[in-house]
C-alpha cells in the first residue's frame, strides 16, 4: 500500500503557465478565435502536461490487458471464457482490429497477461499473471486486496518500461469475457446508481440474458458489499485484473505527465478508479469515444470528460481510443504548424 500512496501524492495538475502560453498562441493563429473547437482544447491540454507550449508526439502505445472473470460462470456472456486466450493470441498475431487501428495510428499494441486463466507464451507478451483469473463475484469476492495491489502495481511497472522506451502517449485497451459485468459492477457502486442503469449487452447478449446478467450483478453487489465511493473495495469485490491494472497505467501515466486516451467503458472503469483515487489524474486523461455501452456515459460525466469520437462501437481492445490518438495528433499539428496573423500577412479581427 506504501507503493501507493506514494504514487498518489506524485500526481500533480497540468503546467498553469505552460497553458497560458499556449492560449495565447491559439489567439495569434489564422482563424476565428475557438473555430477548431475541441482541438484547441485538446492541444492547451496536451501542452500543460508536456509543460511546453507546442507540444509534440514522439512515440504512441497501446496497452492491452487481458484477464479472465470467474462470473462467466454465471452466463453473463454471449461468449465462452476461452476466448480471452484466443483472443490475446490474435493480438499477438497482429489480427485483432486494435491491431489494424494501431497500426494506421502508427503506435504500438502492448499485449499484456495480467490475469488470464490459462498459460501462454509469446515472445511480444507481457507476462505478469497475478492469478488465473477472478473468482465468481456471485459467490465471494472476486480479489483479495494483496491481488488489487498487485495488479495496480503491474500498470505502473507496465508504464515504466514504456516511458523509459520515449512513449509520451498512451491508450488504455482490454480484453476479458465477463468484464462488462464487472465494469457495470464498479459503475453502480463508485456512482452509486442502479445496475440495470450502467449494465449493457456487453457481447451482444439479448434481452432475457440482459435481464439475468443484471439480477448476477445485483446478487455480487448484495453479496459482497462493497463501500460506495470506494474503489479499491469496489476492485476487491467485484472487479478485474485487467481494470485493476489499468487503473495503474492511469495513475503512473500521469505521475510521469504521460497522457492517456480511455478506450470505452470497461478502460473507461479504470479511468474512474484512478479518478476516485486520485481526481487531480482527470488533467492526463481524454475520453477517446462514446461507447453504447449503457455505463460509460455515467463515468465520462463523474470525471467531466468530453469524448472525442461517436461512433457506435462497443467492441473494446482500445479500437476508439487507437483512433482518438489521431485526433489528438491533428489538433497538436494545426495548433504548431498553423501560421500566426502576423506571419501569414492576414488581417485580424477588428
């Protein structure tokens, strides 16, 4: 826990005067002044993190954690637990759509293993299993708070060897059958909201397994009472490993002042453990998408996020963020690379 709380108090708020400067050079660019709208925010962001006023990208990542969930045992999903494991496998091929986004977004996918409930190898893997995946939160918690730790830690230890390598962006991905359920799980609990309220298809499962994957995380809520506001009781009692993880990338991003594009609503879950942990990482974040995913819009207002993309995906492995990171380097392109009024000759406002 020591880790932690020293972590914690690492984080400090965006470069004030960083900020200011670059505000003034979006006033002196060759367009109305907030003509391009989100990206003028986006790019004052970006250069109070970076403490400089015209920030650039040198190097992109995409961090997939993958985990399994004992819940599935409930049939919460239209898919059966041994997909995780395939599926990390096709990431490691390069033949997941996190992989054809990376790569038009030119940035890394960062494949790791922190919970999977089988054994794979790969030389691109990232192994740091903390257990074979969660137990049934039906039935008991689904971590202790050691493994919570533990898996926090793995997103720090995971964001220091990429920031070592010059990664100065990052996305958040996963993968894991059964983490809708959880994500909705932490959802009702650190917002305290209903469950059918944050609890979508997930899969794609229909209305009568919609119904019954409800009443399963209503059953783990009831069960395992876990403190509201709370979120490292939250991820003890009816979390995951890949979201626990996560959770760490978010708070070690930030404590290094790297960036942070959330993907959808279960990065987007982690995103809000780290904001309830530490609210000053909303400065470090950006929402990359709006997921349909019925939850995610709830957790984007509690942080005060705007997403950058709607586009109607659902899918995960960090696919909107990946394209969001584009978004993001085009507002720091028209933000560096525009012309002042004066430079240009162009007359300015009267």
């Amino acid at each position: 826990m020591q880790f932690l709380t020293e972590l914690l108090a690492s984080i400090k708020g965006l470069d004030s005067a960083t900020c200011e400067q670059a505000w003034a050079r979006q006033a002196q660019l060759t367009k109305p002044a907030g003509s391009l709208g989100q990206l003028e925010a986006i790019a004052i962001q970006m250069a109070g993190i970076a403490s400089d006023a015209l920030p650039e990208i040198a190097r992109k990542a995409v961090v997939v954690m993958a985990a399994d969930h004992g819940v599935t045992a409930e049939g919460v999903s239209a898919y059966p637990a041994a997909v995780t494991p395939q599926m990390v496998q096709n990431f490691l091929r390069g033949g997941a759509a996190i992989n054809a986004l990376a790569r038009q977004a030119d940035a890394e996918v960062v494949v790791v293993d922190i919970g999977v409930a089988a054994d794979i190898e790969h030389p691109r893997l990232i192994s740091r299993k903390v257990a074979y995946g969660t137990a049934n939160m039906a039935k008991g918690a689904s971590m202790t708070r050691e493994q919570v730790l533990a898996a926090i830690q793995v997103g720090v230890e995971v964001v220091d060897e990429l920031a070592q390598r010059g990664v100065d962006l990052l996305a958040t991905g996963e993968m894991g059958i059964g983490n809708t359920s959880a994500a909705s799980a932490i959802t009702a609990v650190l917002l305290d909201l209903p469950v059918e309220k944050v609890t979508g298809r997930g899969t794609g499962i229909d209305d009568e397994q919609l119904a019954h994957k409800v009443a399963i995380i209503e059953r783990a809520i009831a069960l395992n009472q876990p403190k509201v506001g709370d979120a490292l009781d939250a991820l003890v009692k009816v979390g995951g490993l890949e979201i626990a993880g996560l959770a760490g990338v978010v708070l070690a991003a930030a404590a290094r002042r790297i960036p942070v594009v959330l993907d959808g609503f279960i990065s987007s879950a982690a995103g809000l453990v780290a904001y309830m942990l530490c609210p000053v990482v909303r400065d470090y974040l950006f929402a990359g998408h709006i997921s349909v995913e019925k939850g995610h819009r709830f957790i984007l207002e509690r942080i005060g996020l705007r997403p950058l993309l709607d586009l109607g995906l659902r899918l995960g492995e960090g696919t909107g963020a990946a394209l969001a990171m584009q978004v993001i380097e085009a507002a720091l392109r028209a933000h560096r690379e525009m012309a002042t009024f004066a430079e240009a000759g162009v007359s300015e406002k009267e």
